[in-house]
C-alpha cells in the first residue's frame, strides 16, 4: 500500500469508539460538531493530571487532535469534549496571523458557551447537570475538575464509587489509593491541589481535591 494512502487509512475518525462513550441523546449534535474540521479523537486510559487535552494540527498535517480519558462517565466525557471542542474552535476560527489567544481566555470562554449552550437548550443531560452547566458558563474555568458544583454534579453519575472519598474528606497523613491503583499518604493542601506521597516511590505529587479515592487501612 502507499505509503501516503496507508497514513491517511490510519487517520481516519473512529466515530463509533467516541460514540459508545456519549449520552444518547447528545450524540448527533457531537457529530456535526466533529465534522465541522478535521479532527481525531482518540479515547485514552485514565491520566491522573488531566481529563482530556487538545492539540494543534501538526506541520504540513490539517488535523487537530483530542484525547479524552476513557474511565468517564458519559456526561463527564461529553463536558469534557466540548471543552476540548471550543480550544479547537479558537484555533479554526480565531487564530490567524501571528495574533496569540490565551488558552483559556475570551475566544475560549465565547466557544465553549457556543458548543455547551445546545447541550442545555435540548436536554441533552439530566436537568441537575443542565443547571450546573447553566452556572458554569457564568465564569468557565480552565479545567472542568476546577468547577467545584460541576465537578460534584457529574460525579453523582459515576459507577462504582460508593466506597470513594473526595481527597478533601481525608485528614492530612491518611492513606489511599487512586482509581489506577496508584497509593498515596496525603499532606498539606496547596491551592486546589494536595501534596501527596506515592507509597511505592516516595515520590511527591499533587493531586486535586476532588480526585475520587479510597480510603487505605494499613498496618
């Protein structure tokens, strides 16, 4: 096969994966919204630091990628594309020249209220999350999981998680375990994030405070 034409066959969307990870009714409107430019979304395994990321189409490459954590429930995987979506949206519509955009600043902020608006029009989500939403678009925030009410309000739709703690709810040198497995002893609180001690490493990292955890009784 040519070389050329084996490279485009790789990079051809695989719409059916995304869609297996979205709510039903939401489906369609993310379909336009992915055809509208050339994008790849990958499903990825989970990543501690980050929900989903958004790159740039490469040099001499006309397609942008997203990646977003495959352990989201549906409506956390819709935010978060839609997120993702409107960093696109700026780099297609808004960016031209050599003018730069802060990444999450008024392009950002009027494409995300652009691509989350239909959600709530429609009912694509559950009316909790409509007014959580509703809310978030008086002042989005950089990340999703920086939005306390949102953050709260998609987790009630987590599976699995009857055990889990939010890290805020441990007292400092309590020990617990990430979703991956990972555990840690928790320290002082530093802005919206914890500093942690990984048991295996000894290593620090910071972890959010409204990471989901369980709780380790340990001898």
């Amino acid at each position: 096969m040519n070389v050329q034409l084996e490279s485009s066959v790789r990079l051809l969307p695989d719409y059916e994966t995304v869609r297996k990870h979205l709510p039903p009714r939401a489906w369609k409107y993310v379909l336009d919204l992915l055809q509208e430019h050339p994008v790849l979304v990958r499903v990825v395994p989970h990543r501690a630091t980050k929900l989903g990321d958004y790159r740039p189409p490469r040099l001499g490459d006309c397609w942008h990628r997203i990646t977003v954590n495959e352990d989201l429930n549906m409506y956390a995987f819709l935010v978060t594309l839609l997120h993702e979506l409107a960093h696109l949206r700026v780099t297609a519509i808004h960016a031209t020249g050599t003018k730069k955009h802060k990444p999450h600043g008024v392009e950002w902020k009027k494409e995300f209220a652009a691509v989350v608006g239909p959600v709530i029009e429609e009912s694509m989500v559950p009316r909790d999350l409509c007014v959580a939403l509703a809310a978030t678009l008086q002042r989005p925030r950089a990340a999703t999981c920086s939005d306390r009410l949102l953050t709260l309000a998609l987790s009630q739709y987590d599976h699995g998680v009857d055990q889990c703690l939010y890290v805020e709810q441990l007292e400092v040198g309590a020990c617990f375990q990430l979703q991956n497995g990972r555990q840690f002893i928790l320290g002082d609180r530093v802005r919206s994030r914890y500093r942690c001690i990984e048991l295996a490493s000894g290593i620090e990292f910071r972890i959010h405070y409204l990471a989901r955890v369980l709780r380790l009784e340990l001898d």
